[in-house]
C-alpha cells in the first residue's frame, strides 16, 4: 500500500528525478510515436483491408500475414532495426516496429467489417443501379465503419502499450520511467510509469469507444435494442 501511495505522490510531485524528463513531456513524446504509428498503419492497413472485403479475394494471403506480423517479438525487432539502421534513425526504427504491431489489427477490422455485412444489402444496392464506387463508400464503408473502428481501438491500445519500450533506445515516452527506475531500485517510478501509461491507455479506450458507438448506423442500434428487449424479458420472467 506504501509503495502505490509513493507512486502518486511521485506522480503529483512534479519533479520525476534527475536526468528523467518531466511527466508532461514524456507523455506527449508516448502520444506522438503512438499516434504517428498508427496512422501510418491505418494507411497501409485500411485500403487493403477495404479491397480485401470488397473484392472477397487475397483474405487468406491477409491472414497469413497478419499471423507472422503479430508473431514478431516487437522488443527484438525494435533492437535489429536500430543495429540495421543506426542509432542516428532510432526514432524511424521504432517507428517501423509501431506500425508493423499495428497493422495487424486494422487489416482485420477493415476487411471483417466488410465482410460482415449482409449480402443483401449489397445485391439491393446494386438492383438500385450503383455504380460499385457508390456501393462502397455509401453502403460498405459506413456499415464496416464499426468494426473498422474496433481493429483501430485495438491497435492503439498494443501501441501505447508496446511504446513502453522506446525508452530503451533513449527515445523518451513514460517508458523511461520505467526503465531508468529499475536499476536505481526506485520503485515508485517505476510503478507511477505503469500507472501513467495504463491510465493513457484507458482514457484512449474509451474516447475510441466513443467513436465506435458513433459510427455505428442509427438503424443497426434501434434494431440492436428491439431484438434485445424481449430476450431480456425472457431472461428476467425464466429467473423469476
């Protein structure tokens, strides 16, 4: 219980330690390399998500890629790429470690929403006359949108994760607290490391949960809440 106490006091205290930089710095520096990431991964990720669910081909190729990508350890990779690119382009290294654990699960998002829509729906598009341009961005994307959003929130949160370890090739991020607290036997830096990054973490969560309830379609949600009344009812009058 002291320890966790020490730990906020250290949080609140606004002096981290010497040679460690001050909370809101490392925070921001852990937003920019997750945000960085995951934005280049969703470019790369989502048009081949999105031709993969539309055109119903290359799924099987996706899937085995994705598998090998999430099978790579990212701490190992981190190290290999600066060994290979030098401690000069650490920042680009990491940066490629990021987008590589991200993409795995925006690819997956992008082409299961598309995958998860009722082909009905899309042959109703179609006999309405549009075009197939017309039938992706006004029918396939808003409706995989959810799902999309689901790969994206799980992507971000393996980033801001993973990022912890950025700090191990003097690239800041409230990993460093984390780290530089291990051989000094500091532990309340090390466990308010663990907070602040878990508290990132969470408070992400549930800004991309947000999102994800807003980009889900009125209609999918009313329907949602009519089928799932009555099975409540039924679940209340059996436990009754």
């Amino acid at each position: 219980m002291n320890l966790i106490l020490d730990a906020f006091a250290w949080i609140f205290s606004g002096d981290p330690g010497r040679g460690l930089a001050p909370i809101p710095i490392a925070l921001g520096e852990h937003v920019w390399f997750t945000v960085i990431s995951v934005l280049i991964a969703a470019l790369i990720a989502v048009p081949a998500g999105w031709a993969i669910g539309h055109t119903g081909k290359g799924r099987d190729i996706a899937v085995a890629i994705s598998g090998a990508a999430r099978a790579v350890p990212s701490f190992g990779l981190l190290i290999l790429l600066v060994l290979l690119l030098g401690v000069l382009r650490s920042a680009e290294a990491a940066i490629i470690t990021f987008v590589l654990l991200a993409i795995p699960s925006i690819l997956a998002g992008a082409y299961a929403g598309f995958e998860a829509i009722d082909r009905k729906v899309i042959d109703a598009a179609r006999a309405m006359g549009m075009t197939p341009w017309q039938v992706l961005w006004r029918v396939e994307v808003p409706l995989g949108l959810p799902l999309l959003v689901a790969g994206l929130r799980a992507a971000t949160l393996q980033v801001v994760a993973t990022v912890t370890i950025a700090a191990y090739v003097n690239l800041g991020g409230l990993g460093q607290y984390i780290i530089a607290g291990i051989p000094l036997r500091r532990f309340e830096i090390v466990l308010g490391g663990a907070i602040l990054v878990a508290a990132l973490a969470l408070v992400l969560d549930g800004l991309f949960a947000l999102w994800q309830r807003g980009a889900t379609p009125a209609g999918i949600r009313a329907a949602t809440r009519h089928h799932s009344g009555p099975a409540r009812s039924a679940r209340r009058a059996a436990t009754a």
